[in-house]
C-alpha cells in the first residue's frame, strides 16, 4: 500500500526487493503497471507509444473511458487546459510558447532576489533560535520567487499555496469527496485571478512572465485565455511542489549523513560552487520529492517480453529507478560529489521538466545561504512526513 504512512516514510528496502524479485508488477487495486527499475523507466519516458494522455489519438468512445465526471468540472477546466498532460501537436504548442518567455536567462535572473529571499526569511526566525524549516523557510520560498516571476501582488501571495494544496490532492491515488470540492474552489479561484492580471497586463504590460504569457506569439499562434491561466498556475504548483520537498527532504537527508552535511558546508565556505551543483542533484536523487509518474500504453507492444494493452495504465516509480543499483554505485548512499547521475527526478524525453533549471537554482541558493547564516543548524525534533506518496514531503522539520 503506497499510501501507508511507513511506506512513504521508507519506501527503499521494499521497493528493493520489488527491483530483485518482481521489477514489473500488476497492482490489482489501482489497475496500474508499475515499473521500478531505471533502465526500464528511462526507456518507457522515451517511448511513444506511451503517452500522458489518449484523447490525442482515440475517442473515449473507442477506448472506452466513460464521460469526464461532471463533479470535478470546474478542476477540470484547469487540468485540461495543462500542457503537461497533452501529447503530440497539442503539447508541443504550447510548450513552445512557454519555453520562447520560461528561459535560462530569465530564470538565472533571478539569482539575487532568491538570495534576498532566503536572507529575509532566515532573518524572520534566527532570534529565535529554532524555526519549522518546511514551514518558516521551503514553503514560502519558491512560492514568493514564482509569483515575482509571474507579477502576482504581494497580497495575493498567501493563497498561493492553499491553493495549490488543494489541487495537488488531486494527483494522489484516491482522493475523497470533500477533497474534490476543495480542488474545485482552488481551481475555479486561481484561474479568476490570473484571468484578472491577465486583463489587467493587456491594459497596462509590465516586466513579468503573465504579461510575457498574454503577448508571445509563435508564427500567428498564441495561448487561449483558459491555455494562459492553466498556464500560470502549473508553473506556480510545478515550480515549488519540488523545491519545497527537495530542499526539507534533502536537509534531512544531510542530518544524517553528517560527514556529507559537513563536506558541503566546508565547500560552501570555501566557495566550491562545483559541490554544490552535483550536492543539489544527488539531493534529489536520494530522495525523490515527486517519486512516481503515470503513462497510458496508446497501442498494444511488447516491452522487453512484457505485454502491454493499449490502455493499460504504467507507473513509473521514479523514486525506485533513483536507487537502482544496476545503475548507481552506492545507490544507498548520500554522496554529494556525485558526478554520474542520470537520475530521473526531472523525467526524460519530451515531458523533460521546464522548470528543472529554476529548481536546481532555488536549492543551490537556499543551501548556499543557509549554511552561510547558519552553519550549526540542526535537527530539534522528529521530521514529520506528509501523507501522500504521489507528491512526497514532509509537514514538519524543526531546527
């Protein structure tokens, strides 16, 4: 059950044995093929003949899905809208438009307000002497750093991330009635607020990514007013589910292992950015904030001597491939210095993750400055996991 809270605390030994004695495996309850090991998962990312969707090929008539449940409409408006999980002409479109205003020069832009950021929230909790650091510091940072990407206003900031909550529920398997109706709510409530700055920008442009989403264009083409909100808010929920989780995951990960914790410090203080780019990834390859993804098999294959049904839902257990010791040495282990590390956090293939580049930032930053202020943080009570295994984290980590 990889909804049991001892599971998605430590899911590694199990998913092991999974790797050794059953890689490839039917779950009955969920109906879902699962994947566990890395050569496999790196292969079905890359394969097109599984995709995020069906609808960009057959009818739900022809596949036999039945209509879309109109209790989840209003989530849907946003979901559908999502370029993330369209295929074929649909995704790249849109993920053009993206991709021509979400660009490396923007993104490394915003080096030194991430660090006045983090500097600020370290200055609201260092009297102190402790902190949450989930809530005082990962939570509020890259949600603060997407906003001022997008132009959100100040005081708008703080439903951000109920907002986002509430529609990330969505993406776990099973979720209850009230959960629905609170998705519903978030959605339908961010969506009217970007369609209101969008309004706004058309009138009166400033420096921001919505203005740049309400006026990039590609050969005539341009984002539909549901595209551009839909937009918006997955570069809000992509872009800090996965740094909020790697970062408290990844400085737990470091309490741990205080010979690495000391090494990346050191590395810090002496100015050795080298450690702290490979620390970063190795971070998210050791514990894996967003550990499993789905895919629809779009036509009957063999799969290395595994029958697949057009159909048939795959997961991809990311969070096992990125301990797969047929392709890391010391897969166990938190080893910061860490140079071949094909992990698959990011995923692979044309869903590679645009916000990759802002995540690795965000956490080469934070880390930077955080052991700069505080060099002799440490843990002051139990790290508690969050309940769902889909988005994985954890609720608390005081220090």
């Amino acid at each position: 059950d990889i909804n049991q809270p001892d599971f998605i605390k430590d899911p590694y030994e199990k998913l092991a044995n999974l790797r050794k004695e059953m890689p490839v495996y039917l779950d009955s309850v969920w109906n879902k093929v699962f994947f566990t090991r890395h050569a496999d998962i790196a292969a079905l990312l890359k394969d097109k003949r599984l995709g995020r969707t069906m609808l960009h090929r057959y009818s739900r008539d022809e596949i036999g899905w039945p209509p879309p449940d109109p209790r989840e409409a209003p989530f849907r408006r946003y979901q559908d809208n999502v370029f993330m999980d369209m295929e074929a002409d649909a995704h790249s479109r849109i993920r053009s438009l993206v991709t021509k205003v979400f660009t490396p020069k923007r993104v490394e832009s915003m080096r030194a307000t991430l660090e006045r950021t983090t500097h600020k929230l370290i200055d609201a909790v260092e009297a102190n002497g402790k902190a949450d650091f989930v809530h005082d510091i990962a939570e509020p940072l890259p949600v603060i750093m997407i906003a001022s990407l997008l132009g959100i206003p100040d005081e708008q900031i703080q439903y951000l991330r109920p907002w986002s909550n509430a529609i990330v529920k969505m993406y776990e398997l099973g979720y209850t009635d009230q959960q629905v109706e609170e998705a519903n709510r978030a959605a339908t409530e961010f969506m009217e607020m970007i369609g209101g700055l969008a309004a706004e920008r058309r009138v009166k442009p400033q420096d921001d990514l919505i203005t740049e989403l309400v006026q990039v264009e590609n050969q005539g083409d341009k984002l539909t007013e549901d595209e551009l909100r839909a937009t918006a808010i997955f570069l809000l929920n992509a872009g800090h589910e996965a740094t909020v989780n790697g970062s408290s995951l990844g400085l737990r990960a470091l309490f741990q292992k205080p010979d690495q914790f000391k090494a990346l410090k050191d590395a810090i203080t002496q100015g050795n950015t080298s450690l702290l780019k490979t620390g970063v990834d190795e971070m998210l390859r050791y514990e894996t904030p967003l550990p499993m993804f789905e895919r629809y098999v779009l036509e009957d294959m063999d799969f290395n001597g595994v029958k697949l049904e057009r159909g048939m839902e795959v997961a991809l257990m990311y969070i096992s491939g990125n301990r797969d010791e047929a392709r890391f040495t010391q897969p166990n282990e938190l080893i910061l210095s860490r140079e071949d590390n094909p992990l698959l956090t990011f995923g692979l293939g044309t869903h590679y993750c645009l916000g990759a580049p802002l995540a690795r930032l965000e956490l080469q930053v934070l880390f930077s400055v955080l052991f700069t202020r505080c060099p002799n943080i440490r843990p002051a009570g139990e790290a508690e996991f969050s309940s769902g295994f889909v988005i994985r984290g954890l609720n608390k980590l005081p220090v």
